[in-house]
C-alpha cells in the first residue's frame, strides 16, 4: 500500500471511529435536539426517527409533515398498546407542539417514519430529515443512526 493510500484510509477510519456529536437545530421559535434512528437491517422497509421539539413561541406550532432523500415518504405516527398488542397509527393533521412546551418523539410514543428506504441506515452514519412545522416553516435535522438496542428503555 502507498504511504499516500495508507494516510487516506488512516483519516477514513478515524472519521467511522469518531462519534457523531448529538446537535440542536434551531429556527425562529423552534429548536429541534438529540435527533437519532436505529439502523437497519438489509431488507428493513421502514425506519422511525426520535427527538425532542421545543417551542418557545407564544402560540403552539404543528408538525405536519417531513421529506428524506433516503426514503420515499415521512409521516408522523404515534404508537399505543391495545391489549399486548403494538398499535401504530398515522397522524395526518400532524403533531401539535405547544407554545412554550415540547414534546419528545421517542420509542413507544410520538415519532416520524421513515418509509420505503432506499438503503439500510448503517450505524454511525447521519440521515438527513426535514421537518414541516405549520408556523415555523421547514427545518433539516440530521438523525444520527444507532444501534438497534437504543432507546430500547425509554
């Protein structure tokens, strides 16, 4: 190997190594923290993303919906218990965030799904993902990938 091709994959692995700091995204009155999804599995059609939504406006905002380049479409969905049994279920008038409040997407509760995705999420990666807000326009957040057993106790 070349001194040049072995400082190169150096650099390359240092870079997979280096854990992806969480960030917060702000917009106006909005900010979005601690954005992150579970990897994949190879055939997996479908991902869900988790973060917290605040709002320091003086009127309560909605998420309405999203976009990712690395799935077909973005909803928001909630996910309840019936009798033992996992229920998910579409919101199609979105998610309402209220003023001065958050909310937390997180496993078992609130989250945004990730369908139809055109590639595994690999762990240690980032995913990029716009949010539509009713009021606070679009903001891009990047979920950082984790490990399946993330979150697993929330």
């Amino acid at each position: 190997m070349e001194p040049i091709t072995r400082i190169a994959a150096g650099v390359f692995a240092l870079a997979l190594a280096t854990p992806i700091a969480a960030q917060t995204v702000s917009r106006g009155d909005l900010s979005i923290a601690n954005a992150w999804t579970r990897q994949t599995a190879p055939r997996q059609a479908n991902g869900g993303g988790f973060m917290t939504i605040a709002n320091r406006a003086k009127r309560a905002d909605r998420l309405v919906g999203g976009s990712s380049p690395v799935a077909a479409k973005v909803e928001i969905h909630t996910m309840s218990m019936d009798g033992g049994i996992m229920r998910m279920r579409p919101l199609p008038d979105g998610l309402a965030v209220p003023a001065g409040g958050r909310v937390e997407l997180k496993p078992g509760g609130y989250h945004i799904m990730l369908i139809g995705l055109k590639a595994p999420l690999r762990l240690g990666t980032q995913v990029p993902v716009t949010l539509r807000f009713q009021h606070g326009g679009s903001v891009t957040v990047q979920l950082k990938v984790e490990q399946v057993s993330h979150g697993a106790g929330a």
